[in-house]
C-alpha cells in the first residue's frame, strides 16, 4: 500500500513538477522518459505528444519500480517508527535516485539526461512517503487481532 501511495505521489511530482523546475518539456515528455524503458530511446522522437499506449507503459515501469523500491525500503526500515520511516526513507530515496541515474544509465544511456535535482527531489519524496506510510500501517504483532486458532 505504502508504495502504490507513494508511486502516485512521485508519479505526479514526476510529470508536473519536474517540467516546472527544468523549465523545458511537459508531461507527455517525463511520460515518454519513463516508457522509453521498455521502448527504447526511439520512444522520445517528436513530437511530444500524449498517447494513451506510452502514458500505460509509463505506468507499467514506474509503478513496477515503485513497488520493488518500497519493498526494499520497508525491508531495510522495518520496526524503526514513524521519524525512522520518514527521515530514513528520504535518504534512501537518494540512494535509489544515485543507483537509478549513475549506474543504470549503463543500460539506460538516454535516461541520463534526467540527472537532476529536481528528479532527486521526487525520489526523496517518493522514499520519505513509503518509508512514513508503511510505518503508519505497519501493526508490531502485540498490535495486532489474533488469529482464530491462536493462542
């Protein structure tokens, strides 16, 4: 849950804010980025339109991403409370920011160009976000309802 909230969230900031902050593109661009993933770099000739079959493989690749990063984010933060979640997940959304755009563009080398602040910026929010979710929704086991059969 925390990483599909989380997703969404830097989704968002990812289409709309970082064309703000760069001052170039528009979201079917940042779209485009991320579908060119699976599509390869052909993906961002022009024009820089919106089609429904790039926004869903976008989609596809970013929330793919997103869950494996939560995954490791609650794997890495798990029992640290909410400040640990919030503050840890941060900077682990930096870490992932670091690993996705300065060793993955090793088979990614046209997502270099997205080595910005600005995409830093949405990492640490998407990592902060899952790391507090997951905190908030995580039940320690005296939390939690017993089972019928337990003891």
């Amino acid at each position: 849950m925390a990483s599909l909230v989380a997703g969404a969230v830097s989704y968002l900031a990812f289409l709309f804010l970082v064309p703000k902050i760069i001052g170039a593109g528009n979201a079917a661009i940042m779209a485009r980025y991320l579908a060119s993933v699976l599509l390869g770099p052909a993906a961002l000739a022009p024009p820089a339109t919106f089609e429904m079959p790039v926004f869903f493989l976008s989609l596809l690749v970013h929330f793919t991403l997103a869950l494996i990063e939560g995954l490791a984010i609650a794997f890495v933060l798990h029992r640290w409370g909410l400040f640990v979640g919030i503050l840890g997940g941060a900077i682990l959304g930096l870490f992932l920011f670091l690993i996705n755009f300065y060793s993955l563009t090793v088979l990614w080398p046209h997502m270099f160009a997205l080595a910005h602040e600005s995409v830093a910026l949405v990492h640490v929010v998407f990592g902060a976000t899952a790391g507090g979710i997951y905190e908030l929704l995580e039940l320690e086991p005296e939390e939690r309802l017993p089972v019928a059969g337990e003891a």
